[in-house]
C-alpha cells in the first residue's frame, strides 16, 4: 500500500509542499479557476517552468484558457491525460496524444522566458515516451523546398496517422494526385500541401475541412505525430499510398514498445510547483482507480500475454510524492479571492450587470470584463445601453492592475467565470450572458457548413429534385451581388440557386455515379415527391401517436434518499465531464417526473456512460425498487457485474449476475432473489428476458449497446419495465432508436 503523502495546512491558499493525503472530510471550493490565472500572471518568473497541478483536468484546462489570454507573454502549457481508461480496449483519441507530445518537446527545450505547465493528477503520474522517440515524432515541411512523398506517407504511418478518403479529423491524412491532405493531431484545421512536378512543396495551405476552402498559407509546417507509440524508422520500406490503421490499444503497451519510459519530474528536474488544495485527494483516488482497473483485467483474463503491472506506465504514489516534493513550492496569493457574481441569474441580466458595473466604479474598484471579442461587443453594447459608457481596451491582466481606481476595462480573453480579488472586479461573459455566446458568421463563409456540403455531392432541391452541386458562385442581380449554388441536372441543365434556399438543398448521400439525375420542367420529380410525403404523413401520425401515449403515461416517481446517492456518487474517481452532469441530471429529473423514463444516452467508447447507468442504477435501487441492466454479451456482463458489485458494496443493496456462464443452482438462487425482492440489481444477457425470470418490483431496466440486440430482443427486455424507466446506452444508436429520439418518443443525451 503506497505511503499517503503529508497533510496540507489548512487555509484558503493554494499550497506548496508535497501533495496531500486523502481524507474522508469534504473541503471547501477551490479558488475559481480565473484567479488562480491571474495569481500565476504575476508570480511567474523568466528562466524557469512553474508547474500548476490542478485538482481535475477540467480546471487544467480551464486555468491554461485563462492564462493565455491574462497573460500572452507567457507561454502556457496544457498537458491533458490521455482519454480512455487505464487498461481499456481503445486508445487514447490521436488529437489528445498528439497535444501530449506537442507538450513534451517544447518542454525538452530550455526557456529563457515566462513558462507555464498545467497539469491534472493523472497527467501527472503518467510516464512519457523516452527521449529518442521524441527524436523522431516530428518532421519539418517547408514550402518551396523538395519534399519527399513517401519518406512523409511513411512518418504517418509510424506516428499513428490514419489513412482516409476524406480529411475531417485530427490525425488523418489522405493523398489525392499531386495533393495531400493531412490535418496535424494537435492542430485545429487541416492542411492542404500542394506538390509540383518536379517534387517541390509549391504550397502550404490551412483549410476549412467542411467546405474544403483553403485560408492562410504557411511558409513550413512542423508537423507531429498523432501516437505515443512511435515506429522505429525503415528507410529500406517503399511505401505506397493507403496503409491500415495500428491496432487499437496498442499504446497501453508502451513499456514494451520502449526499452524506458521517462517521468515529468525526469524532464524538468528544477521546477517551481503550485497546487490546487484538492489535487491530493484526486491523485489517490486516481492511482486507486488504476490498481482497480489492473485487478479487474487480470482477473477477467483477457490478455493473451501477462497484464502488465501499474507501475510500468503510472507512477506510484510514492514517487509522486518524492518528485512534488523535490521542485521548488510556491505559495499563491489568493487568499480572499471570492467568485464574482453571476447577473445572469437576475430577472434583468443586463440591468444586474449594469448595476454591479457601477456599484464597483462607485467604490473606486477597478472593472474588468473578459470574453472573447464578439462577446466584449456583447458586453460593451450593454454598458452603452445602461451606464452611457464603454470599457476601455487591456492588453493584459498587468496593464488591467496599473488601470487607474473606478476603471472600467475590457481583456479578450477565455475565462469560465469572474472573480473578486481586493479592488479588482472580474466578471466574465458568461456571468453575464448565462453561457457562451456563438459568433455570427457571414452567410458565405456559413454557406456549405450548414448543409454539410461539398463541391460534387449529389443533392436534393425540394423543389427540382436529384442533381449535382457544381459550383458556389456569385452573380449581380439588380446591381447587388449574391451567392449562389450552381445546381446540375439530366443534360447539363442547371439552375442557380439564392443563398436563401440553402434550407431547401440537402445531400443525397449516393455517388453520382449511381443515381440518375432528374430533368428540369419535368414531371418525375413531383410524383416522386407527393408519394413520399404521403408515406412521411403515415409514419409521423403514428410516431406522433406514441408520443402522445408516452406523454400520458404516469408512474410512481423516485427520489433517492440524499445521503445514501451522495456518498454513492462520491466514489467516482473522476470529475464529471459536462455532458456527462447533463446527462446525469436529466436521468435524475427523468425519474422523478412521474412519468416513464425512456432515455438514450450515446457516447463513444470510453466516455462515461457506464458512470450515467451506475448513477440511474443507484438511484432507483436507494429507493427500494429493482433494477436489471443487460448487456449483448457474456464477457460485458461480467464487466458490468463487477463494476456495479464494487461502486454498490456497503450500499445494502444485493448485486447479481445472470448469464449462461452462471452455475444451475447459482442461476435459480438469482431467480428466487428477484422474485421475492432480495435482489436489488441483477446484471445479465438475453437470460433476463427469459422465462420463469420474475421481479418483486422492477423499476428501471437499462440495455447497454443497444444496437448489438435484434429488435425483439430488445422489445423483450423493455417489456420488463412496462410500469417502469428504460435507459438506453449505445455508441453508434441504429436508425429506428434515433428516429424515436428525434420524434420524442424517446428522450436523448450525448
């Protein structure tokens, strides 16, 4: 058992010193995010990394958006832990791993500057790839200068890049002729490289992948990869074009790949620390979370070699401790730091702002308001509307704190939430205006997005029918210039379509090949379509016929007792994300509505939507009724099982499993627990569904991948709770269960 690391003291700082024991004690709130920004604005030094270990990765990645914008002199470094479960099937996503790497080679250079690196507990005890692999994890392309196409197909292929038709996300790459498309796994866009004949890089272009429209060019491209896992280099290999992807998992592997594997500390032996005062509490519970993912892979056996241990690619918690405690602590200063107020919450959100704008002015604080530009513009339109007055521009939190008493002054930059620190007044957009604001696009720019279209796809105008979309033009009518879509029919006809009608074109979805193309002023389309909609006319009173039934559907609402569903929910080693709170919280009201739960909850492979069925799953059983949760196979059933006998043991609540790799007498114990109630939870396969299986009181049946199931199947197994709540869990819903989400047959969260 790892030795717990030093208690902190006990005040509103963040404090230095090794990282903190775990208590069962609850805490008060961390400081908001946005202050502690502004604290490392104006303690940082030139010369030096100062490293911040935030409490989650969520408020790592929020104070690094922060500090960038406070302070652009400094450059901020967000090293995010990788996406998926330790000992998980999937790797981590390529752009994730492809940040991580971006993080590791600018921190192998020396700075003469201002450095910041934010980092969560489990970024923190992860190893990192070794020195030599970072070596050759990147290639320099520069316009004008020969490039060679096969030495770059074959740096994709070892640096984890996937080969695709068509570029749209991070860590893709694609080769059309004498173009290559590839969108870097740390950037934001994708890049188009233009290649001459002669085999010189005439062109370095960033592109929108929606519309496919090129930006700005770049003189040189240094690219990075998009794994962790790095390919020895194979100058001897001729490489073709496509090349099949790695298999999935592969980087959990990565203490066999490398002969060592670095450390943080390692890498920045003389850093100076901060810390969130409930980081310690997340790094226990992180290691906990991987020693319970290393038990539970090895005793399902599904290795083919030895489960590696822990330690090869975490830290224990031990030399964390050791490593914290050899950087130099730093104390910020926030004591007193409160949160701002939100007047987005008043009756009058533009009148509350206006009135604590000038409350603060009266009392000689200094203003600062902070969003992105569009939304200063937001901001300022209201204090002109309100006070007959505007923010004066910062360029950064240091020229903010020179302003002059009663100031008021406007920071473009990305903070969660504003803050009262002394005489200084921070107040956020989103305090203001209740969320983010979206900026405006033109219509042109705006124009394919909306659809989804490109240049050559087969569309659908609601009133000509099938045919190419040719062209994005523009042409004068009656002296004003607008945009157009170039349509193309049977024959070559086309029309020109007003940028208003964008609502009325759609994508077919087919080649153009393999349709036929209607003729203008013909008759074919039209009977085509009033045949349709006769059809769309049937189907909607029907699905419209089940939502009113659901709508009037009535059942006993459950409300989990408060203390049990909290310490339940504590024990979930991770912060939520936000659409998983969402989705949490829409079960939770879900189920205590008085109505019948019928929700879908889609997410990919490794994003929480177990955590969502355990929470529904704690909810109901709390308060006393049954709950069967289903899964299309024997091996996730006994994932799930010991999952959910783990998070519910101590509850009171009895959790069982029903498979056909249940013993006959183990089997009809779980049958006659059901029956008479003294099993709260059973986890199974189709055997649910079965005869002679009978519930005392059955309140919420959740189906995970759904779209494993046949139909009747899965009507069984909802058949169950008839009286009761249905929750639903897929990655890739089918059709028919989207259709019902859409109609409101059936509630949806992603």
């Amino acid at each position: 058992m790892p030795k717990p690391a030093r208690p902190r003291s006990q005040n509103a700082d963040l404090v230095p010193g090794p990282i903190p024991a775990a208590t069962g004690e609850s805490q008060s709130s961390q400081e908001p995010t946005a202050a502690v920004a502004a604290a490392l604005a104006g303690q940082v030094k030139a010369g030096r990394t100062w490293v911040h270990l935030a409490s989650s990765e969520r408020r790592a990645e929020e104070i690094g958006r922060a500090l960038a914008g406070l302070a652009p002199d400094i450059e901020t470094l967000v090293l995010p832990p990788w996406d998926c479960l330790p000992y998980d099937r999937a790797s981590p996503s390529r752009d994730v791993m492809g940040r991580r790497m971006r993080v590791f080679q600018r921190l192998a250079e020396k700075t003469a500057g201002r450095r910041v690196l934010v980092v969560s507990p489990e970024a923190l005890m992860q190893r990192l790839p070794p020195a030599a692999a970072l070596r050759r994890a990147f290639l320099r392309l520069e316009r004008g200068r020969p490039l060679d196409r096969a030495g770059l197909i074959g740096f994709a292929r070892r640096s984890g890049y996937v080969w695709d038709d068509r570029i749209d996300e991070p860590g893709e790459i694609a080769a059309l002729g004498e173009v290559i498309d590839i969108f870097p796994a740390d950037a934001l866009r994708p890049v188009r490289l233009a290649v001459a004949v002669d085999g010189v890089l005439g062109d370095i272009r960033i592109y929108d992948p929606l519309t496919q429209r090129s930006e700005e060019g770049v003189e040189s491209l240094d690219l990075g990869p998009a794994s962790e896992l790095i390919e020895e280099d194979a100058a001897d290999q001729h490489e073709t074009e496509a090349f099949e992807p790695r298999v999935s998992g592969a980087e959990h592997r990565l203490p066999l790949a490398y002969q060592t594997l670095r450390t943080l500390f390692e890498l920045l032996p003389k850093a100076a620390l901060s810390q969130d005062p409930k980081a310690g509490e997340r790094l226990v519970r992180a290691q906990e979370q991987v020693q319970e993912a290393y038990e539970a892979r090895t005793a399902l056996g599904l290795d083919t070699e030895p489960t590696l241990r822990p330690a090869g690619l975490y830290l224990p918690i031990e030399d964390c401790d050791a490593g914290l405690d050899a950087w130099t602590a730093k104390r910020l200063p926030l004591r007193g730091v409160t949160p701002g107020q939100r007047p987005a919450t008043a009756a009058n959100p533009g009148r509350a702002f206006c009135d604590l704008v000038d409350a603060a002015r009266q009392r000689g604080d200094r203003v600062v308001l902070s969003g992105l530009a569009h939304e200063l513009r937001a901001l300022n339109k209201a204090l002109r509307r309100g006070l007959d007055t505007t923010a004066e521009p910062a360029a950064d939190w240091s020229a903010a704190l020179a302003g002059p008493a009663g100031a008021v002054l406007a920071l473009e930059a990305d903070l969660e939430a504003g803050f009262v620190d002394g005489d200084m007044v921070v107040i956020a957009a989103s305090d203001v205006l209740g969320g983010r604001l979206a900026e405006r696009k033109s219509a042109t720019l705006d124009l394919l997005a909306q659809a989804d279209l490109r240049i050559g796809d087969v569309v659908l105008h609601e009133d000509h029918g099938v045919g190419v979309l040719r062209d994005l033009t523009v042409v004068e009518v009656d002296g004003a210039a607008r945009d157009s879509l170039q349509i193309e029919y049977h024959g070559g006809a086309s029309i020109l379509a007003p940028v208003d009608d964008i609502g009325r074109v759609w994508r077919y979805g087919a080649e153009e090949a393999a349709v036929t193309l209607d003729r203008l002023k013909g008759d074919g389309w039209f009977k085509r379509r009033a045949e349709v909609s006769r059809h769309v006319e049937a189907a909607a009173i029907e699905l419209v016929a089940l939502a009113k039934a659901r709508e009037a559907a009535t059942c006993e609402p459950i409300q989990p007792p408060k203390g049990p569903y909290a310490r339940f929910a504590v024990r979930f080693a991770y912060p939520e994300t936000q659409d998983q709170g969402a989705a949490i919280a829409a079960v939770l009201s879900d189920l205590a509505s008085g109505r019948p739960m019928d929700r879908l909850v889609c997410g990919d492979v490794g994003f929480g939507k177990t955590e969502v069925a355990l929470r529904a799953a704690a909810a109901v059983a709390l308060s006393g009724r049954q709950v069967a949760v289903a899964a299309p196979t024997t091996v996730l059933a006994r994932q799930h099982f010991q999952t959910f006998q783990k998070r519910f043991a101590g509850t009171g609540v009895k959790v069982a499993q029903l498979s056909r790799v249940v013993g006959t007498a183990e089997a009809k114990a779980v049958r006659a627990g059901l029956a008479s109630g003294e099993i709260g939870l059973v986890i199974g396969t189709h055997a649910l569904a079965s005869e002679g299986v009978d519930f005392a009181n059955l309140g919420l049946v959740i189906i995970d991948e759904e779209q494993k199931f046949g139909s009747a199947m899965k009507e069984r197994l909802r058949g169950l709770a008839r009286d009761g709540h249905r929750l639903t869990l897929t990655a890739t819903p089918i059709p028919r269960t989207l259709q019902a989400a859409m109609v409101g047959v059936q509630d949806v969260s992603v």
